[in-house]
C-alpha cells in the first residue's frame, strides 16, 4: 500500500452513527479501528460513535492509541435547549470521550451574541477533550461558513469540521478550502475534519491534496486533519 493510502488510514476517524447500532457493531467497530489488516501496527485516529457506547468503546481501544470521539451536544441538529445540549457533552467527557464532535448552532447566525455564548459553553463542556467545531458547510452559504467557522475558532476549536452526514450535503472541495482559509490564518494550530459522502479512496485524496496545497505536505497527520466515513476504509485498504 502507497504512503498516501497509509497517511489517510492513520487520519480516519471511522465512524459508526447508525440508529441501530449495538454493543456488537460497537465492538467490532473497534476491532476494525485496531486492526485494520489483521495484523499490521497501523490503526485508524479515532472511532466516532454516539454517546451511549463511550464506556464500552473506551474499553475496547484502552492502550491501543485509537481515540474515542463522541457525536455530541444536540448531534446531528442543534435544536434542544443549550442547557441539555452542553450536559451531554460533559457526560461524554466524563465517561471517558478523548474527542467531541458538535454542531455549531447555525440557526443562531442572526444572533451574534447568542452564538459566541453557545461556542464559549461549548468549549467549557469540553474540557480538555478535542472539540471538533461541526459547521455543516451544505446548510450554509460560503460567507455563512466563514461566519459560523471563525466564530468557532475565536471560542477554541480544535478542529472546523464540514457536516455531520445527516440530512445535507456532505463535503465538497470548495467547503474544504474555505475552512482551510480560516485555519490558515488561525493564530494556533487547530486542524480540519472533512466529513460527509466521502466513501471512495479517490475522494479522500482530493482532500488530501487540497491540505496540501493549502499547508504543505507534511501538514497532514492525525494531529491536523481527519477523514470521517463509514465506509471509507474497505476502499482504501482494498
């Protein structure tokens, strides 16, 4: 397997957000993050997965390097009440969450005050988890997503992701590029989370290249960018 391929398994955050997903599926989600080809050292970044199964996720990965990210705080819409929204996120972290994947509140874009405050909660639930900043780039238009993004990181995002891959368009190069813009110019390190139709080797090398462009070619790496897919990993080890 190319390096490349290599690079793009050690950033995947293999994901499992089913509604029907189960102790078993969480288990050998997380035989399938260790192992990727049975017995070869590489293993995916992160399993992401919803709150409910962190416990047993952090049991099953506990020494392994592979970290747990949790869908969390009002995943995939951000509807409920802030209060309800920032309690599971703590709950998360609590029960052993390394990363948390929330959805920016974009309902709140005519409400500037309102959205810094839901971000500064956000990063207070967090901790010291990751917080990976969910913009859902398909709901928004490009100026929104600048908006929504560099409000995310003024908060302390960890990471600008794309989409939560429910209900709207999931990545696009153009999107990429403008979170990349953002984080260029971001006066810390914080990295980019492509996330949402990518099923295909192919597709996950666009955006690699794209960071690339954008960053260098070392700039790539779990630290800085991730991949989120269900089912990315068959192409890319095939």
């Amino acid at each position: 397997m190319d390096a490349d391929r290599r690079l793009l398994i050690a950033c995947l955050d293999l994901t499992a957000l089913g509604d029907d997903e189960d102790e078993r599926s969480i288990e050998a989600l997380c035989e399938r993050a260790i192992r990727p080809f049975g017995d070869d050292e590489l293993t995916v970044a992160a399993v992401c997965i919803w709150p409910r199964s962190v416990s047993l996720a952090r049991d099953r990965l506990s020494a392994t390097g592979v970290r747990v990210a949790v869908a969390t705080g009002g995943f995939p819409l951000p509807d409920a009440p802030l209060p309800r929204r920032i309690e599971e996120i703590r709950r998360a972290v609590d029960a052993g969450a390394d990363e948390v994947d929330v959805p920016v509140n974009r309902f709140l874009l005519d409400e500037p005050d309102a959205l810094v405050g839901e971000l500064r909660s956000t990063r207070e639930a967090a901790g010291s988890a990751t917080w990976k900043a969910i913009v859902e780039t398909g709901a928004l238009e490009p100026e929104q997503i600048l908006v929504v993004g560099q409000a995310a990181l003024d908060a302390g995002a960890d990471f600008l992701k794309t989409s939560t891959g429910k209900g709207t368009p999931g990545a696009t190069p153009e999107a990429v590029q403008l979170l990349a813009d953002l984080v260029a110019g971001a006066e810390r390190p914080v990295g980019i989370k492509v996330s949402g139709g990518i099923r295909e080797a192919g597709q996950a090398g666009t955006y690699l290249d794209l960071v690339r462009v954008t960053f260098g070619r070392d700039w790539p790496s779990p630290r800085t960018f991730r991949i989120g897919a269900s089912a990315l990993l068959d192409s890319l080890v095939a």
